[in-house]
C-alpha cells in the first residue's frame, strides 16, 4: 500500500511532535502574524514556540491534526469526572470523609 506525500508528512510530523515535542514547518516565508496567534493558542495549553522568528505558514488541516496531537498530550481528549458529586458546591466533611474511609477500608 502506497502512502501519499502529505499524508505521510502528517504521520512524521505528528510523531515528530509527540515523541521530540518539535513543530516541524514547511519551507517558506515567516508569517508573523501566523505565528501570533499560534503563540496565543499554544500558550493556552501550556506550550511555548521558541523560534517565532522561522514559524512559517500552515494549512487549516495541519494546523487542527498539530493541536490535537497536543491536546492528546496534555490529557485533554480525556474527559474527566469530579471525584465528589456537585463539586465545588458541596464538599464533605474532611473529619467525616475521613473517617468514613478509614472506616471503610478496615471493614
């Protein structure tokens, strides 16, 4: 089975970021304001770009597998659930809940 160009740039990048934490760009020329708003998204994940000054353009498509190979990476294609029901509004007791789980584990 035969593998596409771009298809098989998507694979190597997509392990290039998951394993090296390295955005490969595709040769061009720097777009700044690009590399803004990828600064701000990725900053709201906790990722940093280093090399702004060399980010240059991508695709919408690339763009969205790249963030999602990142959420990933941060646990955010995990949904989560709240260890007590009705957090943060009702929280036990800490003597009670604590004593109903020291209680629980000897009996």
């Amino acid at each position: 089975m035969l593998i596409d160009d771009r298809s098989q740039k998507t694979v190597l990048d997509s392990i290039a970021l998951k394993r090296l934490k390295v955005w490969v760009n595709s040769p061009g020329e720097p777009i700044l304001t690009q590399a803004d708003a990828l600064t701000f998204e990725l900053g709201q994940m906790g990722y940093r770009l280093t090399n702004l000054a060399e980010f240059t353009r991508t695709t919408q498509p690339e763009f969205q597998q790249r963030v999602k190979v990142l959420l990933e990476l941060r646990g955010g294609d995990v949904s989560y659930v709240p260890l007590f029901t009705n957090f943060p509004n009702d929280l036990p007791n800490d003597h009670a809940y604590l004593l109903k789980r020291v209680l629980g584990s000897l009996g």
